[in-house]
C-alpha cells in the first residue's frame, strides 16, 4: 500500500540486471560480436536508431571536387599527387587541450609540411561531443580549427547524430547546420572563427578526386552501427561503378576491426562490406574508420593481390584514449584479422598521399606532454582491386 508523502521506487527491469554494464571485449578478438550482434537491453538503451535528415541532393550522391573545389582538383591533376589529412573523435568537450594540440600540428603541416600539402581533411566522425548539438560545434570545431585554411570534409560518428531531448534537438542538426547547407554562408555561432559552411549532398557521400574515390558512410547511433536497406543498395551501387582507374577508399566510422577493450570492431559492419563485395566484386583499397579512440592499423585478405588495409584513427582529440588487448602481429581469434601497428597512449591525425601506384600513409602523434613524433608509416598499391568470382569473398 502507498504511503502518502514518500516517493515510491519503480521495481527493476526484469530485462536489466541491476548495476549491470557493457561486457569488455575478449582478448585476441577484433570483433565484439562474430557473425551476430544481438541487441542488448544495457547497451543499446540509450542509442536507439535515428532517423536520416532529408538528403541535399539527388542520388547518387556525388560531391566532385573539381566542381565544388576546382583549384584543388587541379593541383591534383598538374602534380599527380592527392595529399589529404584524415582525423577522427575529434570533440575536445572535457579538456580541449589534446583536440588543440593535434589541430596545431595539422596547421603546421599545411604552412610547413614537406612534399606536396595537404588538399583538405576528411573527418571519420564524432566532430563534437556529446550529442551533436550546434552550439558546441563553436569550442569544438570552429575554434580549434580557426587558422586550418582547408576544406573539412566529414562523415558523422554516432555522437553527432546521438540525442538527449528529442524535444529540443533532431539528430544530427548540429552537423547538418555546417557541412550540408544548401546556401553556404558563415553561421554567427563560429563567432571569431568564421568558416564558409559546406554543400555535402547527404549523410552519407561519395567524395570524387582525380585519384581516389572515397565513398563514405554514416553508420548511425547504436553500438556497433546500423543501416538501412536504402543505405546497403548505395554502398553497393557506389563500389559497383567506382572508376576503375584509381583507388576505392571505403569510410565508415564505427570499424569492422579493432583490438581495443572498450568498444571492438563491429559483426554488421563487416556485413556491409561483406556484401557490396559478394554483389560486386570490387574491394576497396583502404577503409578508415574512427570511433575508436586510439590508432590502429590493420590487415585483411580479401583478394589474392595482398592485404586490405583497415584503419581506425580515432584519436584526433577526446580527452579518453581506448587501450589495445593486443601487440603487433597478432592474429585475431574470431575474423583473422591482423594488427601490425598501434598507438594507444597519444592523439594523432593520418596523412594519406595517392598517386597513380601507391597510397602512402604516415601518422603524427602527439602525447600527453604536447611531444611531437613521427608515427607509424605504410604504401599500399593503388591498383584496382576485384575479384573474378565475387562469391569468394571471405566472411569478414
């Protein structure tokens, strides 16, 4: 019987065991959940799929650089070389010192940066934490990236689409409000840190250059990511008629692989590639992808040509790196996936060089001391890669 005056406390779940949390990832395992992921009643509470903000443009949703940036497009043509940045979990919204020291290196390498200069930088996701909103995109984009005179491409990540009060907030408004404006114009929130908004044509866009394309895919808000079926026949369409003249670059921020303790690598994810390769036979160069807070790179085979290279770069700025369960070398138990280098103890961005034979890729690392290091370094050929039976793709 109720008693008046007292606060009566709801009886538990029976689906949520109290106190209980998210299971830590297995050791030697770079995937959470091998072939199913089932929904959880303590993980997937709180990040619930959102909808999609309605789409600027037409499909297929092509952003050509050489329209929207035809100087950069023939710096790329003239010097055969397509020279970007790629940054990821950049929101600095607990200490913003880690976001401010890689943003400055970045800066650094676009005035004094040997070989050819960056293009631009292609953000895998999470710009700003928590939840997207557009008035932390001042202290978490605009700001640290004031004197960054070049275009910032990006995918969302799962923070920036996530919402806490649908009442207040429609997911991913925040970046809708500056990368995918239909009339670019300087938004009064970037304050003293103006910069022009940009015209992507949806959440999810295919970035085309000279020398790579780079089809890059919003995975949404739960834990591990989530699609629709619209969005599986895109990914498909995309690697279907990717030009086979030069590198395909697969981006996603939620990754198929990771060796770390927090999160690990994503079962539907994999699915996605898994089946834009069986229905096409083209498989990708490289995928990025971030969520993850630290670096990693990893292999694959996929095709008999060599390696797949995989790479998480989701240490560009929030305060909480994600340690490693693994060393380089080692194969991972569940996909077979394997690790060759990692850097779980500082922030960093990648640089990725594309001619017409190779992808180079070096890391800038940053720790905690604002100590500057040259980090890992790799070349993968640029050739085209598909397979003459594209039922003979391995399970992912």
């Amino acid at each position: 019987m109720k008693q008046p005056g007292r606060m009566q406390t709801p009886p538990p779940h029976k689906s949520l065991p109290l106190a209980a949390i998210r299971s830590r990832p297995k050791p030697k395992s770079s995937q959470a959940h091998p072939g199913v992921s089932p929904l959880s009643p303590v993980s997937h509470r709180n990040v619930s799929f959102q909808p999609l903000p309605r789409p600027l443009g037409l499909p297929s949703y092509h952003y050509d650089l050489s329209e929207a940036f035809p100087d950069i497009a023939n710096a790329i043509t003239q010097s055969g070389k397509l020279c970007f940045h790629v940054v990821g979990d950049t929101g600095g919204v607990q200490d913003g010192e880690f976001q401010n020291n890689v943003a400055e290196q970045m800066i650094e390498h676009l005035l004094n940066g040997e070989n050819v200069k960056p293009q631009f930088c292609y953000h895998a996701g999470d710009v700003v934490y928590f939840t997207g909103a557009h008035d932390d995109y001042y202290p978490q984009f605009y700001e640290p990236y004031a004197h960054y005179d070049a275009p910032i491409f990006a995918i969302p990540g799962n923070h920036d689409g996530e919402v806490d009060d649908p009442a207040v907030q429609t997911s991913l408004d925040g970046w809708v409000d500056y990368f995918m404006q239909a009339h670019p114009d300087v938004d009064p929130i970037s304050k003293d840190a103006p910069r022009v908004q940009l015209n992507l044509p949806n959440v999810y866009w295919t970035l085309v250059t000279p020398l790579a394309t780079i089809v890059g895919l919003y995975t949404n808000v739960p834990e591990g990511g989530s699609i629709d079926s619209t969005q599986q026949m895109w990914v498909t369409n995309e690697f279907a008629t990717a030009p086979d003249d030069r590198p395909l670059i697969f981006a996603l921020h939620h990754p198929i692989y990771s060796f770390d303790v927090y999160h690990s690598g994503s079962s539907k994810m994999a699915d996605v590639l898994e089946n834009a390769i069986r229905d096409t036979g083209r498989v990708p160069n490289l995928v990025l992808s971030g969520h993850v807070h630290d670096y990693q790179r990893i292999e694959q085979t996929i095709a008999p040509g060599g390696p797949t290279p995989f790479i998480v770069i989701g240490n560009g700025g929030y305060h909480n790196l994600h340690k490693v369960h693994s060393k380089p070398g080692d194969k991972a138990e569940d996909a077979g996936a394997v690790l060759k280098a990692v850097n779980d103890k500082a922030w960093g961005f990648l640089t990725l060089t594309i001619d017409k034979k190779t992808i180079a890729g070096a890391t800038t690392e940053v720790d905690r001391t604002g100590a500057v290091v040259r980090g890992d370094a790799f070349n993968y050929p640029a050739n085209t890669n598909t397979l003459r039976d594209p039922k003979s793709v391995p399970t992912l």
